[in-house]
C-alpha cells in the first residue's frame, strides 16, 4: 500500500553550488538587494524552429512588461496591439546566445535564445500612456521554505507520518534537486523576484521545521524574515502523486496578512512558475505605482539622525537610486538634519524609502515636510 509522508533529516547537509539541503527541506540562495534595473528591463526568449527575429522581440517585450506590471495572466503585447514597428523606439540592444538548461531527467537542453534589452524611460512612457502600474527596483525579498513529500511504499501497509525511507534512488534525487534549483533561478529572474535562502541552522530549525510548511504555519519563518532582511515569507509544499503529477501548495505572508496557492501539474516548471508569478502579482498589488501622466510633483523630506559624511552621501546616493525619484536637491542642511526637495515620476514613496530599512519612516510635521530618520 503506498503512503505518503515527508522525510527529514537533520543530520547529513548535502552541499552544492547555490542550494543547500537538510533531508528534505530544501531552501535556495539568490541575491537580497534592489533588482537593477537592468535586468527588470530585459527581457529573453527562445527562438523556436521556424519563429522569426521579431516575434521572439516581443516575446521578450512581454516577459519585461509582466515583470513590471506585475499582471501574470495577460499578454500585454497582444492587449496593446503592439508590434515590430513599435519596437525601435523600445529596445537598445539585442543578442543572441545559445544556452543549456537542464531538463526534468537531468540531461541538458540546447537553446537559442534572443536576449534584448529595452530602454527603461521608453518602457515607462509606454506604462505611463496606457496608464499601466509599475513595480520598480523596490521589491521585498521573499525568504522561502520548501518541504518536498514522496510517495513511500510500506511493508505493514500503513504510512508513518515520522517518516520512513525513501523509495526512491539517491540519483533521482539528487537529479531533482538540481532541476528544482535551475526551475527557482530561472523562474526568480523572468518575473524579477529575489529568493532568499535561510541557512538552516539551528536557529532556524528551532523555529520552522516540515510541519510548519505542510500546514502553512508562517509564525516560525515570520519570526525570522528579519534576520535575513526580507520583506516576505513563503512556503511550499510540494508533493508527487502516484501518477506523477505534481501539486505545490504556497503560502505566503506580506504585511501581516497570510495568501495562499494551490497548483496541480503535470510539469513541475509550471508549478514553480505559477507560485512565483503569483508572489510577484501579490507585490504588484500592494506595491505597484502609477506613474504620473505629468511627472514634475515635488516632495519635501527631512533626513534626521545624520553625524558624519559617510552618511550623508548615503542618503544622497539611496533617494537618488528609488525608482519614483527623477532629481534629488539639497534645500538645507543644519547640524544632523538635512532637507531634500524630490521630484517624483510617482507615488509610493514611502514604501520604496521602507524597503531598504536605511531610513526610518517617522511621519509628517506641520509643514507636511516627510521626517525620515536614519537607522543604521
């Protein structure tokens, strides 16, 4: 009789690049900083047999204006009626490579691949005309737990929810570790969200352990997100059926209010993809800015809190670097307090100067001058 349960081990940590596992909770590394903007502004696409050049282009058009919208389950190429014709004003540069990805049975895959590079003021204009939210560099990280179940066969026919051995070859899993971690590579830099990796020590495992991930109970991994700098906290469970589906049941906590999402296939791509774009809907949602069909609004803050040049230059350099600031201008500067006049291409200030837990947030004063506060 085949059971279900989910095996974890803590006593023997298997090391490879970029993942680290502990049995089977498994928890992947990518960076925790601003996404450059760079990368939010380009997009890559395969070039299929028989496809042509522009095709693939606005391919990798839509694949950027997902990630910056944040809206998943549309094709805004299509929506907009965009075409090749639109795409000189849009891109910079262009190449083509040809890449290896690697496949559900651990071989590797071959791919010609059209990776383009779009200017950001023209992607923004184009947002800003059809009134389109943007999500800027200013995303939360997400600090992500995965516990992975197997189907088990039991000699006494029962399943023993402690855990038992794997029925599986040590190969096949080794094999779908590494094609889990390429899927959250390639799934964190399509929709531009960074993924966190928690060490796994003990620490962490006194706070969070597989059933907390089964159960989606995010207190555990809540607790932690500031220890490594996180904005969100998310979970999967993700299981194998007999006939070889797939089901990842996410969990996710931003703000203090809990999100789920249930996802049944086939191809475990599509599961991680789903749950990925789905984080990255969720950001948008909460996160997104329109952009000002007048950019020009001016905003007062008053940096508090600074002593030295050092942190001075840091705060200059921070607004300069938000992605709703267009110009940073010194008004005044009187012992540890400097103000700044910012002129804005939108909303969401606050939140964006937030993100990067360099300036605290302390309210307004009666001249409506924005009081930030330095806290590092």
């Amino acid at each position: 009789m085949a059971g279900v349960a989910v095996v974890v081990s803590f006593f023997a940590m298997r090391l490879r690049p970029y993942i680290f596992g502990t049995g089977l909770l498994f928890c992947w590394l990518f960076p925790v900083s601003l996404a450059a903007t760079e990368r939010l502004y380009s997009g890559e696409a395969v070039i299929e047999e028989g496809q042509s050049v522009q095709q693939a282009q606005l391919a990798a058009l839509d694949q950027v204006l997902v990630r910056l919208t944040g809206q998943v389950d549309r094709s805004l190429v299509s929506d907009l009626g965009l075409t090749a014709t639109d795409l000189g004003a849009l891109q910079a540069s262009q190449q083509r490579a040809r890449v290896e990805q690697l496949t559900a049975d651990g071989t590797l895959e071959e791919q010609l691949v059209l990776r383009v590079d779009f200017y950001p003021p023209a992607v923004d204009t184009l947002l800003r005309n059809n009134e389109l939210p943007r999500l800027g560099r200013e995303r939360p990280a997400v600090l992500i737990w995965q516990a992975r179940r197997d189907a088990l066969t039991d000699v006494a026919g029962t399943s023993d929810p402690q855990g038992l051995e794997l029925s599986a070859d040590p190969t096949d899993e080794a094999r779908l570790d590494a094609y889990l971690q390429s899927l959250f590579e390639r799934a964190s830099k399509r929709f531009g969200v960074d993924l966190i990796e928690p060490l796994g020590d003990a620490l962490d495992l006194s706070m969070v352990n597989a059933a907390d991930i089964r159960g989606g109970i995010l207190d555990g991994g809540d607790a932690l997100r500031d220890r490594y700098g996180a904005g969100m906290v998310a979970m999967l469970d993700l299981e194998q059926d007999e006939r070889g589906d797939w089901r990842g049941r996410w969990f996710w906590r931003l703000e203090g209010r809990d999100h789920s999402l249930s996802v049944t296939d086939p191809r475990l791509d599509v599961v991680i993809d789903q749950g990925v774009s789905g984080l990255l809907a969720l950001m948008a949602d909460r996160f997104a800015v329109q952009l000002a069909t007048d950019p020009g609004g001016l905003r007062r803050i008053r940096v508090e809190g600074l002593v030295d040049q050092r942190q001075f230059s840091a705060v200059v350099n921070h607004l300069s670097e938000l992605s709703v600031v267009e110009r940073v201008q010194v008004v005044t500067a009187r012992e540890r307090a400097i103000e700044f006049d910012l002129e804005l291409a939108g909303d969401g200030l606050e939140d964006q100067i937030r993100f990067s837990r360099l300036l605290a947030v302390e309210g307004e004063d009666t001249a409506g001058t924005l009081v930030l506060r330095w806290q590092r």
